[in-house]
C-alpha cells in the first residue's frame, strides 16, 4: 500500500513518491530530528513477516552502511515503525542515467567523467569486498552539479538474502515469478553470464555490467537485448556485443576496455574495476578537446604550462642546431593561483608539497572557514580539489608520485592523484603532525607535536616509534623528517626551546642502520635535500642552503641565504616551501600574521582589550567572577598562563610540558586542564591561583582533553580519541575512585561538551552528518538528544544570565534559547549573538570564554591584520640558482 504525504514513519515523514521497483517503493521524505531530506525505501510486506531474511538483511545492510564514497550514496540505517521496515539513504537530487539516455545517447567527453566516477564507486567499494550486483543506468544518479552517485549498493545481495549459487536467475527484478518475492540477484540486460546461470559472483559481474552501461551510454543501445527476457539472457550467453555501433569518435582505449570488460569468461574480464578507471583517464587524455571551451577567468595559471612548453621547445631547437652540449635550462619564475576566494592555509604544518618528478603541487586552502586539498599538474590549466581530502593537511608525494598522503583527523591517509577514496594509512592519534617524508622503500616517516619521530608502511600496518626525544639533554621536540636518497638516513629538526623553534632549534641525521642520531647544523628548520649536493632549510622567513655531503651526512661549507619572504610559523618552525628532485622549487611568499591578542565583544559589537600584551594565544576560559582568565599560549611548548584581567597581569603559569584547555571550577578555586607530562595527554587539576602543585586524574594511553565541570562539581566532562571510534564524550566522577566512563561513543567525532548550568542538558558538537554540528542530550543518561544548530556550529557554551546556548558558527556566534526540561525542551531559532573575526587555529578548543553578565564574550583576534596568500611561487630549474648562489668546491 502506498504511503500518503505526510504519513510518519517514526521521525521521517513521507512526502512525495520517487519510485517504485522490486525491491520497494521509494520517497522524498524529511528527517524531523536531525533536520535533512533522506530518501526512504520501504521493503515490501512479504519481506518483513520473513524473520530469518529480516535477519540476514540486517547483517548485510550493516555492511553497506559502512560504505563512505562521495560517488555512493549513503545508506543511513535499517529501521522499523508501524510494522512496516523500511531503508534510510542519502537523497540524491537530478536524473538517472536511465532518464539521460532516454534523450539520446552522450558524446564520448560527456560519458568519460561519468564513467570514472562510476569506477571511482565500485572501486571503493570492491575494496571493502562489497558487490552491487544489479549496476545499471536507473541505479546511476547525475547531480546539476556533475557529481555521480551509485544508488541501491549491494541491496541485490541483501534483499536476496541467499548465496548466488543456490538461486535460480530467472529471479531477477524484471523476472520476478508473479508476486513473490524473488532473490534479486540483477537486471536481465545487465546481468554477466555467471549471473544468468545462476553461479557464484564476484567483483567481475559488477565490471560486466559496468561494461554495458558504458556501451549503451556511447552508443545508445544495450549490448545484449531481446524481445523477450529468455532472449535477452540467450544472447548474453552466446553472442558478442557489436562494437561497430559505437560512434566514430570512439577512442581505441574505450573500444579496447568493453571488450575486456564483456568477455563472456571471468578470468578473461577485467580483473579490477580500479583497471577500468585508468583505462577512462586515458582515454580521456586521447580524445579531442571540445571546440570552443571557454579560456579560464584566471589566465596568470597559464604562464606555468607556457613556461614548460618554451622550456622544450628551446631544447629541441639547440639540439637541431648544435653539435655541443645542452645549455642549462633557464630557471623561470611562474605564480600558481588560488581558485578564487580561496587562501593559503597554514598552520603549525606543512600546507604544500611538490611531487619529486616536480610534475604536480599539492596545496591545502580554505574558503569560509572549511578547508580542503587541491591538486594542480604542471601541464594543466588549473588545479582541481580532490574530494575526500576535507579537513585534510599536511600532504606529501610518494616517491613515484602516484600518491598523496595527508592527515586527516587522527588519521594518516592516502589519496591517488587521479582521483578516487582516500585510503587509511594508520590510525595516529596526534591531532596535528609536525612534517611526514616517503622513503623509496615504502615507508612513512612523520612526527608529531612534541615527539619523536614514527614510522609506518605506505600500504598501511603499525606505526613504530623510530626516535624520542632526550629530556635530559633538553630536547622537546623531533620535527620534520626529509628522508635523503638511498634511504639510509633521515634528516629532521631537533627543538630545543620553548619560545620560537628557529632559535632553539638544529637539525640533526638520524641513522637508520643504528638508530643513533647527531646534530649536522645549529639554528634551522625543515631540511631538505638537494641533488644538486645542498642541504636547503628555513630559517624564520628565509632559506639558507649549505653545501652537504650526502656519503658522510655532513656539512661542508657555510651558509648562504638563497631566498627571503618566505611564509613561516615561528611557533612551529614551520616554513611553506618543498624542492622537486629535478630542482623545481614551490614555496608560499608572504607574511601571516600569527601575534595574537584577547579582546571582550559585546552585543553591539564595541570591542575593548582584555589582554594588552600581545602574544601567540590559542582557547581561552574566563573564570565564574569574571576576575581572571587562563588561556595556554601557543609556543614550542603550549604554557597556560593564568591573568589577573583587572590588572592585565600574569598572575602565575602551567610549564614544562605542553598544558592546552583550562577549564575553571564553577567555584573558581580550581582549574583542570590536559597535560602530555605522562607522555600522552591526559586530565590534571590544581588550584586556580597556583598556591599548590597540579595533580594527575586519569590515566589512559589514549590522548584527552578537558571540556567542562558540572555545576555541582561532581563530574568532569572530557574527550577523548581512539583509532576505532575517533573522538568521544567521556565523564569522570570527582570522588575518591575516580573511574571514567563513556557518555557517548560512536563512530562518529563527539567534541567540547559542555554541561548546562542546572544540570539538565549537555551540549556537544558532532560531525554523524557530515559536517559539524550541535546537539543536547539529557544528562547524565545521554539517552535523549536533539539537534540545536541547523547550518553548522563547533564549541558550544551555556549563557546561563540569558537561559541560552552559545556556539560558534564561521565568523558569528550564534545564540539559542533553550527552556524547560526533559521530555520536552522548547529550543528556539539560531540568532546572531556576536560578529568576531577569530585568530585561533581551528581544533584549538575553546575559541570563545564569557563575561559572568552574559553580554560579553572574550576571543583571539590576530593583533595586526595580515593579507591573505592567494598564490604559490613556483621556480622552474631552480637548481641553476642554488649552484650559482652557494658553489661546491671541488
């Protein structure tokens, strides 16, 4: 029976009719408690009084929930209500491939990016060994925008409920035995022969019919139809496809790739789908250029493409011409622009990186306050953002330059530079890494915050501590690894202070044979080799080269400054450049702004110095009386230093270690706060006026940060991260056992949570949307929740003067009224509270503290204002410099 408009179905209610098919009817429907369009599919009758195919459903749907690929659509949940079962799945907006073909089929330039996308799917899912088993153009999906998503993924096989082998293939969708529920195993003319005749399937009956949907998508026929269905299957078995048909403009590599992926014998197919999204790429590159394709607005990208071209030209012509050797290649300066209203986003880790062949830039921009890793070949007109690099940093090239590696959250991945899902490398924990380095071997190199060195294989496996820093030599830090050729030894930056890591830092050779590591040089970051027989490293906004004897790993002559201008993060010792083994040079020019200072904003927007003293401030939280404020200033080491906010004085501080995310007592006597002294971060308490010594009140091997104290002081709310459910909600009873136990733990991040003055609620962010967002949940049972934000929002604070929650939201703090209590709360609409422009780094805790009236908040802004890094300096044959500038004696 189909569902009326507006019927509910739990928390969703229907609304209009999408479609209806074998495995059920399918609608538009709203999610009312987390606020979003879904598509719901609703299983038919026959289906739920099945128990034990319930059963076997539900373990497979598990299976495909787990799929997570910008070219799949998502399927949310398996549910019930009203004794109807129904699936919940991502709404994908614009038409079937099935509705696009029925205008005519698509020119060979139309089909190839659709097609690749269509790869890029199955290939991630293929890769978790997930089937679809019933791919065809009505399960393809083409948003406005291009982007192409796989519906109905690896539903055959679930609503099935049986193995291949042991079901007729007359029990297809368009052969469905009266009204019986039939295994649905595929769809007659897009079935491969083992699926016909009933046999066993693998990942080669999705690359079969993938092969049809490409032919019939270029050609504007199916390869194997009939008049009836017994036709159709008998001409899969016995004939061959008419590649004839295909149009003229057909590459060779597309007409090559159907016959592969149409042999009739599987082991004669295509044995990868990740094969056939190759094969596309190319064919891509073989075909013709479309007539009249509009130039780029932004024609200054062109200048690296020209300079290239010219560069070899130039050669030809001098060897046509010449009988003596080739000249060195000119060293060319050319500028890779930003996409626009975009900017160079750098932190306390590298944000861009060159491929050693010097072929492909990697750089990280943001635009609205959301970042995202872009990717830009040096014979292309543009760069293009690799989609699954969200909140991604750090990238680096694989010594072939075929991978991208960058760190995700807690996560270290790898991308394919043609495009695809990421894949996960090692979980690490650290939320920022200071600097990674690919040897030839296979092995990553990287380092975290404040320590030593780690190592993991590229295809993935544990992660092995390589180096720790020697506390007793005064070492704090080991930074940025640079593995030299050969793979026998790694270069890397040994931090020795507290204050700014270019004076208080060298870099040192580690050796990889024994482990013993030395200092090579005093007073740089970020080393990099050069084969030219250099050794390249910043040093605060410059690069000094020295000449370096790559067999003894030494320095053998002095230092010269080779370039100035350079953007550079004093704090980290991080400088914005990366060198090319053929000597392409890619760096950031230009100053930012990292001086920081604390200001109170009211309501009206009048702004008033908190904090006079300008320093490099990160979170900050402002005691109950409003007479003080602890915030952790963000040097080699992070310090919290606790104001006296009358006086603008530092009344004492938190050293030694790195100490982030004060958090006052609602009595204002004490203070928690997270602390690496144990080696991981983990909680600690002492008295707010630091009269006595801090003390430890966890112990995990797994970091954690403080997030906020119950008004009765009875709890502590933290989070922390593990590698299997990322970041989650913790409490901690302040009594004499003091154990931890979880609040809210899912797959999902769960962040900053904050308790509400009467105890009732509390407030957290979380990303189980894609994005982050608020949410409240009864506390201390977490068992009820709802949805405060509707456009995204981080760090949550309670206003208990005004009874509203406070959260930020870009460059606005937003402001919700929340009255009453459980099972009813009124929650009323966002509201604009406060306009700011923030200068903490994001993931830097609190970025807001509030004034006890309620009517100010206090925030970090940048002390001066910096402008913004639209573009990269890129310098072709820039080898030719560093021989003229810092010659090597024979």
């Amino acid at each position: 029976m189909s569902l009326a408009a507006g019927t509910r179905l739990g928390p969703y209610e229907i609304g209009s009719p999408i479609g209806v098919g074998g495995m059920g009817e399918v609608y538009r429907a709203r999610d009312t408690k987390l606020k979003r369009e879904v598509a719901i599919k609703v299983l038919p009758e026959a289906f739920a009084r099945d128990a034990e195919r319930r059963k076997r459903f539900e373990r497979e749907a598990q299976v495909v929930a787990s799929l997570n690929h910008p070219n799949i659509a998502t399927l949310y949940g398996f549910e019930e209500a009203d004794g109807r079962l129904f699936l919940v799945m991502e709404l994908v907006e614009g038409e079937t491939l099935e509705e696009r073909l029925a205008r005519g089929r698509l020119h060979v330039d139309e089909a190839l990016p659709i097609f690749e996308q269509i790869a890029e799917g199955l290939a991630s899912a293929h890769a978790k060994g997930i089937i679809h088993r019933d791919l065809k153009p009505a399960n393809i999906k083409i948003r406005s925008d291009g982007t192409v998503k796989i519906l109905d993924f690896g539903l055959a096989k679930a609503l099935a409920g049986e193995t291949a082998d042991s079901v007729e293939a007359s029990q297809s969708p368009t052969l469905t035995k009266g009204t019986a529920l039939g295994a649905i195993l595929g769809t007659a003319p897009y079935m491969s022969p083992e699926q016909a005749r009933g046999k066993a399937v693998d990942k080669r009956t999705d690359i079969w019919a993938f092969g049809c949907c490409l032919y019939e998508t270029l050609s504007g026929q199916r390869p194997f139809s009939g008049d009836t269905v017994s036709d159709t299957i008998a001409r899969i078995l016995q004939t061959e496809p008419e590649l004839d048909a295909l149009p003229a403009e057909t590459p060779v590599a597309l007409r090559r790739l159907l016959r592969r992926c149409l042999a009739k014998d599987p082991t004669r197919r295509v044995h990868d789908i990740a094969d056939a999204r190759i094969e596309i790429h190319e064919a891509g590159a073989e075909a013709p250029e479309s007539v009249g394709a509009p130039p780029t607005a932004r024609t200054t990208s062109l200048v690296v493409t020209a300079v290239a071209a010219a560069l070899l030209s130039g050669a030809v012509v001098w060897w046509l011409t010449h009988s003596e050797p080739l000249p060195p290649a000119p060293v060319t300066h050319a500028v890779i622009p930003y996409p626009p209203e975009t900017e160079l986003r750098t932190t306390f880790t590298p944000s861009l990186a060159i491929s050693p062949d010097g072929r492909r830039v990697a750089y990280r921009v943001t635009k609205d306050g959301q970042t995202l890793i872009y990717l830009r070949s040096l014979d292309e007109r543009e760069g293009r953002p690799l989609a699954g690099t969200e909140r991604g940093r750090m990238p680096f090239f694989s010594p072939d330059g075929q991978w991208l590696a960058f760190q995700g959250d807690t996560e270290l991945m790898k991308i394919s530079v043609t495009g695809g899902a990421p894949f996960l490398i090692a979980e690490i924990g650290n939320p920022e890494l200071r600097g990674a380095s690919w040897s030839s071997d296979g092995t990553i190199f990287f380092s975290g915050q404040s320590a030593g060195l780690s190592r993991v294989s590229g295809e993935g496996g544990l992660v092995e501590k390589v180096t720790v820093p020697e506390r007793e030599r005064g070492e704090k830090s080991h930074r940025y690894p640079h593995v030299l050729p050969g793979g026998k030894a790694v270069l890397f930056t040994l931090g020795t202070g507290d204050i700014d890591l270019f004076d208080d830092a060298s870099i040192a050779v580690l050796s990889l044979a024994t482990g013993d590591y030395r200092v090579v040089l005093e007073g740089g970051t970020n080393p990099h080799y050069s084969r030219t027989g250099h050794l390249v490293y910043g040093r605060r906004d410059e690069l000094v080269a020295v000449p370096f004897d790559l067999e003894s790993a030494s320095v053998t002559g002095g230092s010269v400054t080779v370039l100035s201008g350079v953007t550079s993060v004093p704090i980290a010792g991080n400088v914005e450049f990366d060198l090319a083994s053929d000597g392409t040079l890619v760096y950031a020019y230009g100053e930012l702004s990292r001086s920081r200072r604390i200001v109170w904003i009211d309501r009206a927007g009048h702004k008033e110095a908190a904090i006079r003293d300008v320093d490099d401030f990160a979170s900050l939280d402002v005691s109950p009386d409003g007479r003080r404020l602890a915030t952790f200033v963000g040097r080699a080491n992070n310090n919290i230093w606790v104001y006296e906010l009358e006086r603008g004085t530092v009344m004492h501080r938190i050293e030694l270690f790195d100490n982030h995310f004060p958090s006052f007592s609602p009595r204002g006597d004490r203070m928690a706060f997270s602390s690496n002294r144990s080696g991981v971060f983990a909680l600690y308490w002492q008295a707010a006026d630091g009269s006595a010594p801090a003390e430890r009140l966890t112990t995990s091997v797994y970091n954690q940060d403080v997030s906020s104290w119950s008004p009765d002081e009875k709890w502590l709310a933290f989070q922390e991260s593990r590698p299997d459910t990322g970041w989650d909600i913790w409490l901690l009873p302040l009594d004499e056992e003091r154990v931890p136990r979880p609040f809210l733990q899912t797959e999902f991040d769960e962040r900053w949570a904050q308790i509400s003055p009467d105890g009732q609620f509390l407030a957290y962010q979380s990303n189980e949307t894609g994005r982050d967002e608020i949410y409240v949940r009864s506390f201390p049972d977490p068992s009820r929740w709802l949805q405060v934000s509707t456009t995204g929002g981080t760090h949550p604070r309670w206003n208990p003067i005004r009874g509203e929650l406070l959260y930020l939201s870009g460059n606005e703090v937003l402001a919700v009224s929340l009255k009453g209590g459980w099972p009813n709360p009124e929650i009323g609409a966002p509201r604009v509270a406060f306009r700011v422009e923030f200068a903490a780094a994001e993931d830097s805790g609190f970025g807001f503290g509030l004034a006890p009236d309620g009517e100010r908040i206090a925030i970090i802004e940048n002390a001066e204002p910096s402008e913004p890094i639209t573009d990269l300096q890129l310098v072709l044959n820039w080898s030719e410099e560093l021989k003229r500038l810092v010659p090597i004696s024979n």
